[in-house]
C-alpha cells in the first residue's frame, strides 16, 4: 500500500493541495482589475499578464493554452474570469476550457459592467460567494498517485548537481513509482544530456522525441546568438551559475537532470498542455524560472520543488514551491526562504539518500497543508507565460 496526503477532491476527480479562488485576466488590459478583486478577498489570487492581445498564430494559442490550464489547475476550487470586452483572446473562450473541470467558475466583462469600479465589485462578489462556498470543504485522504510535481532549479552552484538535484531525484522517483507524475522541463538546460535522457525512454518514440525537442531547442538557441554584437548576451548560463563554480551550459544540464531521478519517461509534451500520461514527464520548454513554474502550473502540478545553490525567494500564486539548497552557506543566509537544507549531506550529517526521503516527506507535508516559506511571504512572481520567438 502507498503513501498517502491530504487534499481537496474536486469535480472532475483531481485532487488540490490548496483551496483557492484564481482571478484570471484574459487580457493585460483587465489585470489591474483581477488584481483589486483578488485583494478584497482573503484566499484569492490572481495572475497579472501583459498578454491576451495583439498577438497571432502559436504566440496567441500558448497564451490561451496557458491561462486555460491554470484556471483548470485542481489548487482553485473557483476561477472569475476578468476580460476587458475586445480582446483577441476572449474572456469566454477563457471561462469554456475550464468549465469541463466543474468548479466554481463566473466572468466579468470591465465593458459590459460600464468601468473598473463596477467590474471590481462584481468580481468581489462573485468571488466572495466562491470562497463562503469553498470554506466548507474539507481534505480528505487521497493517494501520491494523485500527485503531480513541477521540477525546477536556479540560481545553481556546483551543490546543486552534487547534492540538491540528486536528493530531489530520489523523492522524484518515489512518486512516480506510486503512480504519481513528475514534470522535468528547462530545455535550455538540458543540452548535451538529451541522448542520456532518451536512453531512459519508455519506448523508441518517447526517445525521439526527447531527441527532437532538446535538439531543437539548442538550434533556436544558436539562432537567437549568432547575431549577437555583445559576447556576454550568447552566455547559456547566467553570471551567476559562474561565480556559483559552474564552467559550462553541458556542466549545468549533467547536473540539472538529475533532478529526474532514475524513473523511466513516459511522455514528451507541448507547452500549455496537460499531459496524456502519468510517470515521469519531459516539458518542451525554456529555461526561465517563470516560464517553467507557469508551464509546469498549467499542466497540472500542484507543487514545485526548486533547488536553488545561490539562492531566490520567487513563489508561484496558488502552487506551494518548495525551495531546496546544497549549499550550507546559503542556507544560514537565506534560511527564511530556504524550505530544506540538502547541505547536510555535504557536511557529512546526512546521507543522500536520507536526504531524498526529507524533500519526499516534505512534498506531502505540503501537499497536506504545510505553508511552504515562499508562500508564508507572499512571493508569487514566478507567473510568466512562454512567448513564441
């Protein structure tokens, strides 16, 4: 019998690990709006961006794709859309790809209710109503197949592929081993590790396309540099990574996969996608801490586990991350924004693999109601959504 947490159960038979009202703008026109609503309401979050219009083809679909898989995340048990009337990707186009899920769900249209101020106390409304109703659900026992984890890292140093990466692979693969999944994503950084990945692939065609998408990712990469008059802007990795004692994008990729664990991929799939499978998960995006926090949130995840050797207070609105450090110095700095110290394993106190259980035993305190630090301080910054180059 496996392991065990204590969720939300919604309509649909997802299981949430918060219990939350999403206030989502369809447009950046109407994101100060879904902002004002969500401050009046305790238990209510919103996601300010500057897109939803003037944009076409692919860049347009992410966008929708995007918001339409967090409104659809099991961590809202309501959503109110707020669209500003005129936009290219409209507020009900938003409200029907989450309406399958059976949550609480409204629309607010600033146009149709005459201006901001009205609009604000309609939303108010609407969602004061969702959260008196979502108050009086309770958590019940659900099973870590359930579970779905985003694996995210930044801000590295040499302890993150020594230490934190490889303690949060051991967690990542006792999940998947219940039946639960787990998200790797940050192609970016994953270059000149794809035929290593694709050897744990499930079955020939999973393989290429782990072959495909990395692969494609370094051409865009290549693209996006050689132009570049400037010889820091064709750097892989941040400035950062190389005071942090990294050398090189491949050091960084060999250690940023570990973060997978041994578990075999089961499944390639596209940004602003849910995936079709469940077991470990390759995500076809960027390296950018939001954009893979967002991705990884709209696929589904209702918690991030971020190893970080610099160290970084970021969090996501309504999914716990859970921060994870190698490096015991940055610890003591940082501990108010540091969930778990993983360089206890560095200064001998600790083994790997007791490490791997702490992050694992962790997840499920979370996921049972646990505030992660990120949360307790309210950082939400990492809501980014992928534009198309």
């Amino acid at each position: 019998m496996g392991d065990t947490f204590w969720g939300f159960r919604r309509e649909n038979g997802a299981v949430g690990v918060r219990n939350l009202i999403a206030i989502i703008p369809s447009v950046f026109c109407s994101a100060k709006v879904a902002q004002r609503i969500a401050q009046n309401i305790p238990g209510a979050v919103h996601f300010s961006h500057p897109v939803g219009c003037s944009q076409v083809g692919d860049d347009l679909e992410i966008t929708a794709k995007t918001l339409i898989g967090i409104g659809r995340n099991p961590n809202f048990s309501g959503v109110v859309v707020v669209g500003l009337g005129c936009e290219r990707f409209t507020p009900y186009e938003l409200a029907q790809g989450i309406a399958p899920t059976g949550k609480l769900l409204e629309t607010v249209i600033i146009q149709d209710e005459g201006d901001s101020i009205k609009a604000i106390e309609t939303g108010t409304r609407y969602a004061r109503k969702m959260q008196q109703q979502a108050s009086l659900q309770r958590r019940e026992e659900a099973a870590v197949s359930e579970l779905m984890i985003g694996l995210n890292c930044g801000g590295s140093d040499t302890t993150s592929g020594l230490v934190a990466n490889p303690a949060l692979g051991i967690a990542s693969d006792k999940i998947v081993a219940q039946g639960g999944s787990s998200i790797l994503t940050e192609l970016t950084e994953l270059i000149g590790t794809e035929h290593i990945l694709a050897r744990r692939a499930v079955n020939e065609e999973v393989a290429q396309d782990i072959l495909r998408v990395i692969r494609a990712m370094e051409e865009r990469l290549k693209r996006q540099t050689q132009h570049s008059s400037n010889e820091k802007r064709k750097h892989l990795i941040s400035t950062g990574n190389y005071d942090g004692g990294l050398s090189s994008v491949v050091e960084k990729s060999l250690g940023g996969m570990k973060k997978s664990g041994n578990a075999p991929f089961v499944e390639v799939f596209s940004y602003g996608d849910a995936p079709l499978k469940k077991g470990l998960l390759l995500l076809d995006g960027p390296g950018h801490d939001g954009e893979v926090t967002t991705g990884q949130a709209a696929a589904g995840a209702q918690i991030v586990c971020f190893p970080t050797g610099r160290g970084t207070p970021s969090g996501f609105p309504g999914v716990p991350v859970i921060k994870i450090t190698g490096n015991p110095r940055t610890y003591q700095r940082m501990h108010e924004n540091i969930d778990i110290n993983a360089g206890t394993v560095i200064t001998g106190e600790k083994s790997l693999q007791q490490m791997g259980e702490e992050i694992y035993q962790e997840i499920l305190a979370v996921a049972s109601g646990k505030l992660s630090k990120a949360e307790v301080l309210g950082h939400d910054e990492q809501f980014c959504i992928t534009r198309m180059p």
